[in-house]
C-alpha cells in the first residue's frame, strides 16, 4: 500500500512521531495525523459539518449530498476522533438506502474540492 497525495507532498514537518498515512495498510484506523484525514478534520468549522464532542471523543457529520463519487452521491460523511491527537478512528459514507461505506483517497479528495477545500 502507499501513502496518500497528502502525505506525499506534505511529508513530515514536526519533531517527533512519523505520520502513518491511512492508506500504508489494509486497516484504516491505523492512522496518525495522515494529511488528508486532517484536512477533513479541519471541516469541524464548515457550514455543512455538524461538529460535536462526548467527553473527549469527537465526532461530525458533513453534509455532502450533490457530490459525484465513484458509487454515486452520498448523504454524508461521517467522522469520529479521540481528542486533539493525529488519529482518526472512523470515517464513513453515508448513503439513503444502502449500508454506509469507508471512503477512499480520491472520495475525500472529491469532498473537500466540493466543499471549497481544495487540498
């Protein structure tokens, strides 16, 4: 597997920890600070993501109805994350009558254009 657009150019720019980029294995939530799982986090402010906090894990939903993904158009993009720190937990589509299902790279890509945050 390889790392992610985002990460490609990014590239490390902390001391510390290495980012580990979602797509570098066949299990997303073995993530930390991944360039392009950020840039959705950092929706938290959009108008169309409604952000929301239990105790010190975190979760929004982004409304995305209107773009076109590779399976068609979904309702939404769900997204969950433990405090502050670089790891995403969950990301899912959420669509009107079928099972929600994970995004991938070019999917995320697609939303944050639509949202007006080309990466």
């Amino acid at each position: 597997m390889s790392k992610c657009n985002l990460c490609r150019e990014r590239g490390k720019t902390w001391s510390g920890s290495n980012p580990v980029c979602a797509w570098e294995s066949d299990e997303f939530s073995n993530n930390w600070n991944c360039a392009t799982l950020n840039a959705i986090r950092d929706l938290e402010g959009h108008e169309d993501a409604d952000y929301r906090f239990c105790d010190d894990q975190k979760y929004m939903t982004i409304k995305i109805d209107g773009v076109d993904l590779r399976d068609g158009s979904p309702l939404a993009l769900w997204v969950t994350w433990y405090k502050q720190r670089g790891r995403t937990d969950e990301m899912f589509l959420l669509w009107g009558g079928r099972p929600p299902s994970q995004p991938s790279e070019d999917d995320l890509v697609r939303i944050l254009g639509f949202l007006g945050r080309h990466p």
